[in-house]
C-alpha cells in the first residue's frame, strides 16, 4: 500500500548517502514498501517526514498508528501524522522515549533516528543493521556472527548487489554442503554451511536496511530455509560410511524418521500457535523467548554435529540431533497445550515483550 503524495509533507534535502542511497531515496523506498496494508492517513492529516533523518521503519509504522504524535529528536521533527491545523496530540522525543514493541523483529526497542552527515554515516548504518535483528532467534545467528554479517551487508550494499543475489550465493554453499556432508567430508561441509548460514543473516539484513525485499525474495529466503535441513541431515548420514562409522540401516530409517517428523510437527505447533495467539511461539513467555536460542533448528542443531566433529564421533552427533529434536518437538507440544488451556480459561494471550519494562 501506498501513500498519496497530497498526503505526504517531505522536507529536508536527504542528499547525504547511507546503504549506498540517499535519505530521501530510502525514505520513497520505505513508503513504497513498509506501510502496512490497511494503513492510512487520517481525514485532515498529513504525514510529516524529516529526509535528513535516517530512522528506524517502524516510527513509519508507529506514526500511521497514532494520528496526532510528533517523533521528536530533540526539537527536531522527525516523523508524525499531524493536523493540518493546531498542534500535535502527542509528542515524543526519542532520545528519551520508553521502548515500543517491534511485532516484525520480535522486541521492544527504542527506534533509532539519527541526523544523517558524513560523519555520522557509520554510526547510523551500526544503529539501523543492529536495528534490523531480531530480538528472538537463535543462539549462533545472535551471539556468534553478527559483526561479521554487518560488514558483509556494508560490503553488498556498497557492490550494488541485491538481497536475491546474496541469498542465491548461500543457496549455492548450501548444495555444496549437502554434497560434501554425503562423501563424508565433514568439516569442508561445516565451513560452506557456515558460510550460508552466515549469508541467510545478510540478505534478510541487507534486505532491511536497503528497503528492498520483495514478496518473491522472502519466497526465495524462507523456501530455502524450510527445506534444506532434512537433506543436510541425511546427508550427513550418508557420509558416515564414508569415514567407516555406519549406522546401521535400521538405526538410519529411525534417526531420520525422528529427525524428519519432529522437524515437521515442530513447524506444525509454531503454525497452531502463529494461527490461535496471532503471534510467534516464541514470543508469548521469557521461557519460550529463552527455547528458541536452543531450539532444534538447523543451527543448534549444527552446534550438536560440530562438537561430535571434534571428539570424531559425527555418528554420535547424528544420533544427538535426532534425540534433541525429540526434546524440542516434545517442548513445543507442551507450549501448544498451554495455550488450548489459557484460550479455554478466557486469559489474554500477549507477548511478554509488549511488557513495559
């Protein structure tokens, strides 16, 4: 959804570049493709955006939401859907505002908004990657690569290349993965993993901070990551009698069937959830925020089969993931029963990060 330029108040130049564009191209981008379906500006309002700004997109989201709010950076405005006559309702300074709940990236933050210069580029690039991570995810995607991802993003950004490109670069070293894991050249298999798993960050990230994703894009993205992990596992497997430790035949089929159905009923249970919380599993409770760094996915799981690596037991690993995912299908199982029986009881179901802390 669009919004009607006799809608739109733009001022400021935005000629000062950041992500290799202009502020006022990044703020057309952000109106072309970050206002929500269903949004709009209200009767007798405009929408006031500040180009020399660089700012986080959901005060684009939050200013649709709140007719009347001025977001201040100091006694600059920076964003607002305003009156075309009297003052603003609202006003909010976000150098000292309290977080707003981001549903998109699973946290409560404080958007960032920076005056873009020269010598602030850097700074304001930091502030907008970090600002594109999610708050819930995995332990490795959280804690293990995110300044490696950062300026891997700079670097796409600043060759031009698309979110599409870079993911189609990972789909690459995934195949390659696969492959090596099948002739049981595991560590080979570990580092082009690791590479697409660290190139799965990037173009999500450099999709946000470029405001360039596409419906076909997240297709591309989320297709890949739904359907190769079975396939690595497998894999995986296969390449054990390559390095003389076999499983055998029966003990294969029943790894790969607890792998394969917990990995399937897994997503199942967060669809449930997704379709009756109208919100991530992973965000209704701190404990359920916690599950998911450890949760077997493809990364812990890949924790799992690297330390089996290095006390040269890739059998036992295998045999690690399948009983991990188990454990984790059996939690998620439990967190679905939770929510049947506080839907039952009436109890208001939110996110633990809408809390204001």
């Amino acid at each position: 959804m669009t919004i009607d330029n006799s809608q739109l108040r733009l001022f400021g130049r935005g000629e000062q570049k950041v992500w290799g564009m202009t502020s006022a191209e990044r703020v057309r981008r952000m109106l072309l493709r970050d206002v929500p379906a269903g949004a709009e500006v209200q009767p007798g309002h405009r929408l006031h955006i500040n180009r020399d700004y660089v700012f986080d997109p959901l005060l684009l989201r939050l200013a649709l939401r709140r007719p009347g709010t001025a977001f201040h950076n100091g006694d600059d405005l920076v964003i607002g859907q305003l009156a075309d006559s009297g003052e603003p309702a609202e006003r909010i300074d976000l150098a000292t505002a309290p977080g707003f709940y981001n549903e998109k990236l699973r946290k409560t933050e404080r958007p960032f908004a920076s005056l873009l210069t020269p010598q602030s580029r850097y700074r304001i690039e930091r502030a907008s990657y970090f600002g594109a991570y999610k708050g819930v995810t995995d332990l490795l995607t959280k804690y293990l690569w995110p300044e490696l991802a950062f300026h891997l993003t700079r670097l796409a950004a600043t060759l031009r290349m698309t979110p599409n490109m870079v993911t189609a670069i990972g789909a690459a070293l995934c195949v390659l993965a696969t492959i090596l894991f099948y002739h049981g050249d595991y560590w080979q298999g570990v580092a082009a993993g690791f590479g697409f798993m660290v190139l799965d960050t990037v173009d999500g990230k450099l999709a946000r901070c470029t405001i360039t994703s596409s419906k076909w894009g997240n297709v591309f993205d989320h297709g890949i990551d739904l359907v190769h992990p079975p396939f690595w596992w497998y894999a995986w497997g296969v390449g054990l009698a390559h390095v003389g430790l076999a499983l055998k035949p029966a003990t294969f089929a029943l790894i790969m069937v607890a792998i394969v159905s917990g990995y399937v009923l897994q997503r199942l249970c967060e669809g449930y959830f997704l379709k009756y919380a109208g919100m991530d599993m992973h965000v209704w409770r701190p404990f359920d925020s916690w599950f998911r760094l450890i949760t077997a996915r493809r990364n812990p799981n890949m924790v799992i089969l690297v330390a089996s690596l290095v006390l040269a037991r890739p059998d036992l690993g295998l045999i690690a993931v399948a009983w991990w995912t188990i454990i984790s299908l059996a939690v998620h199982v439990v967190q679905v029963i939770q929510l049947s029986q506080a839907r039952k009881s009436g109890r208001a179901i939110a996110s633990w990060l809408e809390q204001p802390r």
